[in-house]
C-alpha cells in the first residue's frame, strides 16, 4: 500500500489511467476520511496476521501528527493499517481515503522497511504536497539514508476486511510479502504461469516485493472455494 511502499496496492489497483483522463484523487481529502476509531484500527491492523502474532504484536494507529502506538508488542512484529498514500507518487488511487491495508511487519522488516512510510505520513499529515514529498524522498535516496530491507524482512496481509483499491473493492488475496533490494523476478520463479509467486514490477524505490499468495484469511476463511469444504 515505500519510500517503501506496500507494493500490494499497486499489484491491486486498477490500471493507470488514460492518457488526458482525470484524475480520480485529484488531491487530498479532508483528514477525517482516513481516519478510523481507535477501536476499529487496532482490530484491522491484527487481522493481517494470525492471531498466534497479531495478539503479541505491536500496533500502531494513525494519529493527528503520524502514527502512535497504541499497544506495545512482545514478539518484534508490527502491525498496522497503511493508507492511499503508501504508493507511488504519481499512482491515480495516491489519495483515495477509502484504502485500508493491513500488515504486520516482523522485526526485520519493521526496522529497514516501515519507517520510510511513517515518515512520509508524516510528511501527509504535515500538509506537505505530493511534489514536496517526492523531492525529499529523492533528496533521502541520493544521500543515502534510506535503507535497503534486512535479509529476511517479511510481512503479513492476511486481512480480508482490507480496502486496497476501487478496482479491488475490498482486499486482493492473502498473501504473504517479501521485501529485499532489486532482484530478478526470476530468481523467485515470480510472474509466469502457474506460479505462487508475484513480484511488483514498478520499480518503485529501488526495491523488489515479491508475494506469495496462501489459501486462508487470517480468521481462518479460506479465500477461494476448494475441493476440501468450500469458500466462505
């Protein structure tokens, strides 16, 4: 939904519209459209993991000036609910206040990965312009100081209660995300046919997302009719 980026979003969202088109977020919504209750936040943001996680899991909410944590984890993984702006700068859907993504980022990915994006909801939060903002990011690129993921950063985004995009109107599929600097797709088998695996193709931050889709959501539905009991 990065700076490292949830490349879900971009996998999910419609295509990118038509040349001469209007845009469809021209700009940002009044604040109150991305908001949530707090209640209700917390409980999206632990529904992208297994509750075996999520119920020891840090978890943030968005506040007035970034996001807060609203309770403290045990286990080192982080799970929160990642909003329109959490894709590329020039992304049609980049202020849709309706997106929601949850994910719950373990360890290694909620130090190398997440804090790109709590900075630029920051950023969001402080009024700043999608130009202003894509100025600093690249002004962090060429000084260097956003870093590439840890060996090993992952996240979950198991939630089927998600909003990722007006194409989607609800969630893509549960899956689990990969996020690593710049490597082939091919290296991972991601993107042919019959494949498990999908990689983002954007390019976005210099960084490679790779998804591996599961068969359930994280309250135990499965995500597609199967020969062992149905769908939902």
């Amino acid at each position: 939904m990065k700076t490292p980026i949830c490349a879900t979003l971009l996998l999910s969202a419609g295509a990118a519209l038509a040349q001469g088109a209007t845009p469809p977020y021209p700009s940002m919504a009044p604040i109150a459209q991305y908001q949530m209750s707090r209640d209700q936040e917390i409980a999206l943001a632990r529904s992208a993991a297994p509750p075996a996680i999520a119920s020891h899991a840090e978890v943030l909410v968005l506040g007035k000036r970034s996001y807060e944590t609203a309770v403290n984890g045990t286990n080192g993984f982080v799970c929160l609910v990642q909003r329109s702006w959490d894709q590329s700068f020039d992304h049609p859907e980049f202020w849709n206040p309706k997106i929601r993504g949850p994910e719950c980022d373990n360890a290694r990915a909620a130090r190398s990965v997440l804090p790109s994006y709590l900075e630029r909801t920051r950023w969001v939060l402080a009024g700043k312009s999608v130009a202003e903002m894509r100025a600093l990011t690249e002004k962090a690129w060429a000084a260097g100081r956003i870093p590439m993921p840890e060996p090993g950063a992952m996240a979950y985004m198991l939630s089927e209660g998600g909003y990722l995009s007006d194409s989607n109107a609800g969630p893509w599929h549960p899956h689990v995300m990969f996020m690593m600097p710049p490597t082939p797709d091919t290296e991972w088998g991601a993107n042919v046919a019959g494949a498990p695996i999908s990689a983002d193709l954007t390019g976005h931050d210099a960084m490679s997302y790779f998804f591996v889709v599961v068969p359930k959501w994280s309250n135990g539905k499965w995500a597609w009719p199967h020969a062992g009991g149905g769908g939902h």
